[in-house]
C-alpha cells in the first residue's frame, strides 16, 4: 500500500515540476509596465526600456521610443501583473497534497475514504483561498513618487529600483 502511495505522490511532484516553472522559457527580458504622471497631469504608458541620468526611455503603446524627462514627472506607478488563477491553482495543489498525506496517516476507526473526504472539506478549500490572497497581495501596484524626494539619497535609490525592472539594466 505505501509503494503505491509514494508511486503517487511521485507522479503528482513531477508533473508540477514540469508544469509550473513557466518563468524559465527562453524568452527575451521584458521592462516592467510603467504609468508615469508629469507634473502637467499628462499620464504617459509604456514598457520601461532604460534608466538614463536624466530620463526614462519608454516604449509606449503605438511602438515607438519616447524619453520622459525625470524633471517633469511627478509619480511613476509599476502595473504589476496578476497572477490570482495561478496562485489559487497552486494552492488547490498544495491542498490536494496536505489532503493525501492526511488520508495516508489517519489510522483507528477513521478510514482513508473518509480521511480524504475531510481534507477535501478542509485542506483544499483553505490553500484555494490562501493561494489566492498571497498572488493578489503580491501583485499590488508600486508607486514612486519622485516630486516628493527631498534628498538625493532617495531619488537615486529610486531610480536603482526602476533600473532593476528595465530591459536594460546597465545603460549607459
């Protein structure tokens, strides 16, 4: 009986291993997503390309290269993806397993059958809504406001920070 659980369980990790890691296809770097406000009200929209001493180089919607000047911007906010479905689907997993593995170690008058019954009830419901909230709260938008960094300290490591999330990272 254990040899087919382990068989199993086995079975399960390697499909999610291969399943989920879809952050490791071969694809070209991409800027973070960016809606930078000026201090006009203007808001400008684009992929961020590269961090330059006095500007950012954006592509915007239509394709084109557009360089917005750090003087005249007043926010810059980083449009975060959302990833809930992904992480309710890792935590109904997550729950999946929890559910097994106490099916398997329930022993006395409580059979598997109604131990896996119970899981289902608790462990899968619970790591749908967990997963759910941990993306959701991770996928909160960022916003850098640059009219009100008073030293120099802060506006340059705000612009560390933006030049990690840029497809170039070391321009020059």
């Amino acid at each position: 009986m254990k040899k087919r659980f382990y068989k199993l369980a086995a079975t399960v990790l390697a499909f999610l291993i291969l399943v989920l890691p879809g952050a490791l296809s071969a694809r070209e770097r991409r800027g973070a997503n960016l809606v930078i406000t000026l201090k006009d009200g203007q808001q400008v929209k684009g992929e961020l390309i590269a961090v330059k001493p006095d500007s950012l180089l954006l592509l915007n919607v239509a394709g084109a290269d557009q360089s917005v000047d750090l003087v005249g911007i007043r926010s810059i906010r980083i449009v975060k993806k959302e990833y809930g479905g992904t992480g309710a689907i890792c935590g109904l997993s997550a729950g999946l397993a929890v559910t097994i593995i106490y099916a398997k170690t329930q022993k006395g008058d409580f059979n598997e059958l109604g131990a896996a019954a119970a899981g289902l009830g608790l462990f899968m419901p619970a790591g749908t809504v967990i997963g759910l909230v941990a993306s959701v709260m991770a996928s909160k938008d960022k916003t850098i406001q640059l009219e009100r960094k008073s030293g120099l300290g802060d506006r340059a490591r705000a612009l560390a920070y933006l030049r990690n999330k840029a497809r170039i990272r070391d321009y020059k």
